[in-house]
C-alpha cells in the first residue's frame, strides 16, 4: 500500500540545519513499516477468519470494507484535527487508537463474534488513518530540506517492507494454526451446500480451534504500537506550520471551485481504482493459489507467496525513481496499467505456475501508480492543493469497496476468483486511460 500523502503547509525555516533527529526519524522509520506491516496483514486475516467463521468472499471481505472505510471517515476529519492540535499530538493520539484496535482481537476471538472482529478493525485502521495524515510531514523536516526526497522515499521503502514481511509472520503466527481439515474440505471455497453429515464434522472441527495465536499476534502488535507512541511522546520534534500552498498553477487558470479542475475528478477516480485493484488481488492471493487449476496450495504456503506481490512493489518503487526521470510519467502510467492487464489475462488463461507468477507480479507494476496518480491530479492546482491531498485520499475507500464487488463477483459465479479478476482488469484500464489522456488538465 502507498502511504497518503501530507496535506498541509511544512515550514522548516525555524529548524537548526545542525540539528539531528535521527532518533525522531528512526521512530518514524519504524511508524512506516508498522503502517504497512498492518495494512497487509488483513491479507492473512481473510483467509482465516473465512475459514473459522465459514464465510463466503462476499461476507470476509468486509474486513476490507471496514479497514478502508475508515479512510474515508477519517482522512479530512483527520487533518482538521492536526490542524488543532498539532501534528505530534494527532501522531500520538492514533498510535493510542490503533493500539486499541489490536487489542479489541482479544475478546472478539475470546467470544468468537464476527462483528467485533470487524469493529476492531475500523477502530484500528482510523488509528492508522491518523497516523497516515500526521507523519509524512514530519519526515520531511527531520534533516536537512535537500535531502528531504531522499527520506521521504525510504519511508515509502520501509512501508513496502511492512507490506512483504508481513504475509511470512502472518503465515507463520496464524494461518499455520488452521485445523486440518478431512480430504474434501480443505479445498472448499464455499460451505453453504454441504452435506448435512460433513457439516457436522466442519463445525465440530472449528470449534475446537483455538484463536488464542491470533490474540497473541495482536497483542503483541498493540504493545509495540503503545512503545513507540510512548518514545514519541518523550520526543523533542521540530514544529510544523500550516498556511496557504505555495505550489504554483504553472499557467492554469484558477477555478473557482476545485470540483472544476478535470484531472483532479478523474484522479481521484484513479486512486479509488488503483486501491481497489491492488487489495484486491492481495486480499485473495492465498484463495487463488488454493484453486484446484492454479496450484492447489495450503493456506500456510500460499501465504507466503503473497510477500511477493507486494514486495514486487517495494523493488518496483527503487526502480520507479530512475524510470520517472526518464520518460513523462503520463506515458509511464499507462504502460504499467497495460502490463498488470496483460499478465491478469494471462494468468486468467493459463494454469499452474504461469498463473501464479503472472498474478504475483502484478505487485511490480502496482508500484508506481499511487505517487503517479497523485502528483497528476494536483498539477497546477495552486492554494487548492491542500483541499485537493485530503479529497484523493478519501479515495483510497476503493480498497474498501471493489474488493467487496470484486467478492460478490466470486460468489456469484461459484468461487471462480478467476472470472472475478474482471474487476482489476476494468480498473486498470481506467488508469491507463487517465496515464494516456486523463491527466491532462484542461485548457478552460
């Protein structure tokens, strides 16, 4: 997942260029990777609670519908917030909520309840929204402003490493403690038409299985949140001011709503597609790799291939750097949409390892498009780019809203996850358009 971007004013005028933070930009480094770490593991969550709660793709994915929602709640409640009170007290204040959220596991699988699970989540993910909102400014002052690219981009980097180290703990702390199932049901996608007698056994076996490796899991990501909360709290950082965007409008004439700026309203449509396509297919790497016709793994093997989608991310955002300074991003946009379309194609067509790698690498071509996207829609938006941050990242509720579609697509044609690909294909070729065409403002 890409990390929101700042909305607000920095002013680091009033910073010593002598002064070092580097134990502030070590925390921050560490907020990052957690970001990324507990967004992804919603990855290893699906599979799991689909399992434990026998659920079908519609009804598990609204653990995305809730995490992502809260991203759109909170993202410009957020900023206001950080606006009154401070961006340290914001940052803070979301490691408390987050840590609340985590340890919120601990009775919702004492109790076996879906719904607390899912309430759990949204109270973690708007700790998280907060926490997105806050610190990306505070990346950029700690050091000196020449070299703020450089953090801001190993911040994107350790968000990555968040995301690809997170399906190898999470396979290993959680999905491995999956009951095993007799041969027939561990390859089940749905559970609605089972026999009577078989049913009986299912639940049988389900409800002995202890959740206890999922409180620990959460717990102890709670307790690490609430360290680093803790250490910030303790922390001397520089001071942030808010005012006016000094971007310039780079000759477009300004509006007098930013609802009138075209590559604004189709960008934040990118954002919204791009979010939606990548959690997507995250979200049900570990199902598609168990489908009979790709490689019928395990959940506990599948679930480590899963690090390899989003660490194609991770290597694809080092190599974005040099490819960005090279050739016009529009064009660069639209070639990766067209690459991740023909290898879903292709994995849609083909069976076995072909199928798995061809999806899997979709991770590399997702890589570019949430900084591309966003730096598009705000060009030359001038005192609205402020206002225009906080509506795209509202946006990134499409992680909350297609995989749900892209469920309900599933369910509807038997659990073909194949045929439900169809979703990320039409989003993708939505972003092509806006990398192609789209981005370009208008004249007017």
């Amino acid at each position: 997942m890409a990390i929101s971007a700042p909305s607000g004013k920095i002013s680091s005028a009033n910073l010593d260029s002598n002064q070092k933070y580097g134990t502030a930009l070590s925390s921050l480094m560490v907020l990052f990777f957690m970001m990324g770490f507990i967004t992804c593991f919603n990855d290893i969550l699906i599979p799991y609670l689909k399992v434990i709660f026998k659920l079908n793709y519609t009804q598990v994915n609204l653990i995305n519908l809730c995490f992502f929602g809260a991203y759109f709640v909170m993202s410009i409640p957020g900023g206001k917030l950080v606006q009154k009170y401070g961006y340290k007290a914001i940052m803070i204040t979301g490691f408390v909520i987050a840590a609340i959220g985590c340890t919120l596991f601990y009775p919702a699988a004492e109790l076996r309840v879906y719904g607390l699970f899912l309430a759990a989540l949204f109270i973690l993910a708007t700790g998280i929204t907060l926490l997105q909102v806050a610190g990306n400014p505070y990346v950029a002052v700690l050091g000196s402003p020449a070299t703020a690219s450089a953090r801001l981009t190993l911040t994107q980097a350790l968000n990555s490493f968040g995301t690809f180290a997170a399906p190898y703990v999470g396979s290993y702390l959680i999905l491995s403690k999956l009951p095993e199932m007799p041969a027939g049901l561990d390859k089940l996608e749905s559970y609605a038409d089972l026999p009577e007698s078989l049913s009986v056994l299912l639940n049988d076996i389900l409800a002995k299985t202890e959740l206890v490796y999922l409180q620990g899991t959460y717990l102890a990501i709670a307790a690490v949140l609430l360290v680093i909360g803790g250490a910030l709290f303790f922390m001397k950082l520089p001071a942030i001011g808010h005012g006016e965007s000094e971007i310039s409008t780079e000759g477009l004439a300004e509006k007098s709503s930013i609802w009138k700026y075209r590559h604004l309203v189709l960008g934040m449509i990118g954002i919204f597609s791009y979010v939606g396509a990548e959690v997507a297919i995250g979200s049900h790497i570990v199902n598609y790799l168990g489908m009979k016709d790709v490689m019928g793994m395990s959940p506990i093997k599948a679930g480590t291939y899963v690090s390899y989608y989003w660490g194609g991310a991770m290597v694809g955002r080092f190599l974005g750097t040099y490819i960005l300074s090279k050739f016009k991003p529009g064009k660069v946009l639209g070639v990766f949409a067209i690459g991740a379309i023909s290898l879903i194609l292709i994995s849609i067509a083909s069976q076995g390892l072909i199928a798995m790698w061809t999806l899997i690498l979709v991770g590399l071509f997702n890589s570019l498009m949430f900084p591309t996207i966003f730096t598009l829609s705000i060009k030359g938006l001038g005192k609205y780019t402020d206002q225009a941050s906080g509506l795209l990242c509202t946006s990134i509720v499409g992680g909350a809203i297609l995989p749900l579609l892209f469920a309900t697509v599933a369910d509807e044609t038997g659990g073909n996850l194949k045929l439900a690909l169809i979703i990320p294909i039409i989003c993708y070729l939505y972003i092509s358009f806006f990398g192609f065409k789209g981005h370009k403002p208008a004249e007017n």
